[in-house]
C-alpha cells in the first residue's frame, strides 16, 4: 500500500509499507515491521497516529491511502 502522511510543520511524504526484505528507506519503501509501519497499518484516511522515532515521539494524519 502507498500512505500519503503530515507530520505538523512539514510537507507531506508518501511511503510504500513493503515486507522488511524490500524496505529502503531512502527511496520512501518502509517495513510492515518497523515502528512507523505498524503504526499505520490498520488506519484510515484522516486517523491519527503517534510511533516513537530515534528523535523522539512522532505524531501525523494519514491524508491518503492507495
């Protein structure tokens, strides 16, 4: 699935949640596994979600799921 998501006070990024083999995060493929694809996994357009970063705890809205 491609996951449109804004974090406040920055542009949107889109994502495609991939198994851990394929992820890459660089070029916007992140793991089922990994705290911000579980975090997604199971929402919605226009939910809410919060996963702890290295950097800290990191809230956004999900604008978009394909």
């Amino acid at each position: 699935a491609q996951v449109t998501v804004v974090e406040e006070g920055f542009p949107p990024e889109t994502y495609t949640i991939v198994g851990s083999a394929e992820a890459n995060p660089g070029n916007g493929r992140i793991s089922n596994e990994s705290p911000l694809g579980k975090a997604l996994m199971g929402h919605k357009a226009g939910d809410r979600v919060a996963y702890d970063s290295p950097g800290g705890p990191i809230e956004m809205e999900i604008l978009e799921i394909e």
